[in-house]
C-alpha cells in the first residue's frame, strides 16, 4: 500500500491474482499472473498496455464474470470483504451495491429490452436502498449529472447514440454509490470534447463519494491527467506502478517508455516510434521478462530470471533488472 493510501481507507485491495483459461493441446493459457493492486477511496488509478495484455480479464475476474473455462485464484478484497470466498448471495450484493463495472461496448452493459430509467432503479430497488419513486427520481439525477436529457430515460438503448449510451452505462454504474467503479475503455464511442467532460465528472464524483476507480485505457495521456496513479501492464503482469505526480521522473521501464514514445504528439513533426515484435503467446510466456524479446535493453539474466515489482522510488515501482541495474533501490 502506498503512503498517499495510508490516508484514506483502502476500497479495493487485489493480491496475487491469477487467471488461466483451459488450452487444451497448448495446455493453461495464462492471461493474468500475480497482478496485485490497491485502490484508495476516491482515488483513480489508470490500468494501461497493449491489446492482451490482461486488462480487461483482470477487472472481469475481480467480479467474477470470466467463463467457467477460467481459472481464478489469488484475493479480491472489497472495503475488506473477501469476494472470492463470498457466498451467491453476498457476491451477488457486492456487484449490486459495492462494486460496478462498466465495458468498453455499451450494448454488452445494457439491457437492450429494458429501458434506460428501469436498469438505473433496478438496482437500487432490488438491493433495498430506495423505494420506486425515489429511485425515479435518482434516475433523473444521474441521466442530468451525465448531461443525457430526461427523454433518455424512456428510451432502449438502440434507440441512442453509441456515446449516449455510453454515458447511459456510467449512469447506470453510478446509481448504488459503488465502493468501487471498474471502467473498461468507458470513453471510446465519445467524442473528444465529450470524453474530457466525461472523465472530469468521474473524477469530481470519484472524490466527493470517495470512489475507488480502477480505469483501463490505451491513452497514457489521458492517465496523466486525470489519474492518480498508473499502472503498466505487459505479458498478464503489472511491470509498472507509479504516481502520475511523478509523471516526468526516471526510471521508467522500458516496456513503458516506449509506449510514450509511441504515443502521437500533435507538436512534434516526428512520427510515432513503434514497438518491435509482438506480446507473448500466453502458452509460452518467458521464464523470466515477458518483455524480454521485445526489450532494446535485455541483460542475461532477464531471459531466465522475473523479475519482482519492487520500488525504485517513493511509491514507485519496477519489475525491471535493467532499471534495478541502473541505480534503483532494491
């Protein structure tokens, strides 16, 4: 746990988890290792890497929402409660009420047979926390706080735009004042204007209902600015965490480093740089590094030996031999 977390209670508390899929012939497809993440209440941590990387699996795992073929250990802990060993019921309140989770897709969120009003109230009814008429009015609320107009309320979601109803989902996820809000890519449909008002309002939100908010993105910039910390994820592992404060600061891993070099810059006449290669197979994950092949770097023993998350700063941390090598603390 970090010393800015130590000032607030810990919402969301993530130890050691690990997801494998069955792979048949290739054997256990593993998709997540060893992630460990904690989240403060209203805090904001920005979960960032390529495509397959494990961030989506991480956030569906956390709720339990991965197919039968997944296999699932290590601790989701929320505001102290074990999920994980959860009876139906108390997991089945704890999506309701203490943890939301809005993907990247809306209509994969939504109901499309059910009106938007009715998925904002159902939980708050079902879980007991309003009556019909209050939770209505909740509903209006909400569809105002995310600048929808209230007509949004009696509408099905294909009958809104791609944005519209992605905010829909956010409203939706809203609704029960969640410990914990899980957001998969929520600003995608949105249009640029739209999306910096969007995560302006998550983060106003996050901080005056002191939310812990975990959001998965490809946008390093976007993290920057509106998260308080980062996290980098490569190969099913996180192989960075640090504070956005120290945005700026050495040492950075390499897999990071260049993910911003490959970040478009609209003041900068040079085009992106790529990255060479591609992520491993999740069948043949390296003994050591998963970003050794890949790596401009690589030292000997990065091919055999993983590296451990360990701090090389104040609430900083690497899963890097080189950065280690280079005069980070141990």
């Amino acid at each position: 746990m970090t010393a800015v977390q130590t000032e607030r209670s810990t919402a969301l508390d993530v130890r050691g988890l690990r997801v494998e899929f069955d792979g048949g012939d290739a054997g256990p497809l593993v998709a997540v290792r060893d992630v460990s993440l904690d989240v403060g209440a209203g805090r904001l941590l920005g979960l960032v890497g390529e495509s397959g990387c494990g961030k989506s699996t991480t956030l569906l795992a956390m709720v339990g929402l991965l197919s039968g073929a997944a296999t699932i250990s290590g601790a989701v802990r929320l505001a102290g409660q074990e999920l994980f060993t959860a009876d139906q019921q108390a997991l089945r309140r704890a999506r309701g009420v203490g943890i939301a989770l809005v993907l990247q897709a809306s209509m994969s969120t939504l109901n499309p047979v059910r009106k938007i009003a009715a998925q904002i109230t159902e939980p708050l009814v079902y879980h007991g926390l309003l009556g019909p008429a209050a939770a209505r009015e909740r509903a209006r609320e909400l569809l105002a706080l995310m600048r929808l107009p209230a007509h949004v309320g009696e509408a099905f979601p294909h009958e809104l735009s791609g944005g519209m109803r992605q905010r829909a989902s956010i409203a939706v996820a809203l609704a029960p004042d969640p410990k914990v809000l899980l957001l998969d890519e929520p600003t995608t449909a949105l249009d640029v204007i739209a999306q910096a008002r969007v995560l302006e309002l998550i983060r106003t939100v996050a901080r005056e209902r002191e939310i812990a908010v975990v959001l998965v993105t490809h946008d390093l910039p976007l993290v920057a600015h509106y998260c308080d910390e980062v996290a980098v994820m490569y190969g099913g592992e996180v192989v960075e965490r640090r504070p956005t404060t120290r945005w700026d600061e050495e040492p950075w891993h390499p897999y990071t480093r260049m993910l911003l070099a490959s970040t478009p810059d609209l003041l900068d006449a040079e085009l992106p740089a790529t990255i060479p290669g591609t992520p491993p197979r999740l069948d043949q994950l390296p003994a050591g590094c998963p970003f050794v092949d890949r790596c401009d770097r690589a030292l000997t023993e990065c091919a055999t030996v993983r590296p451990a998350l360990d701090p090389v700063g104040p609430e900083h941390r690497v899963a890097c031999h080189v950065v280690r090598d280079d005069g980070g603390e141990r």
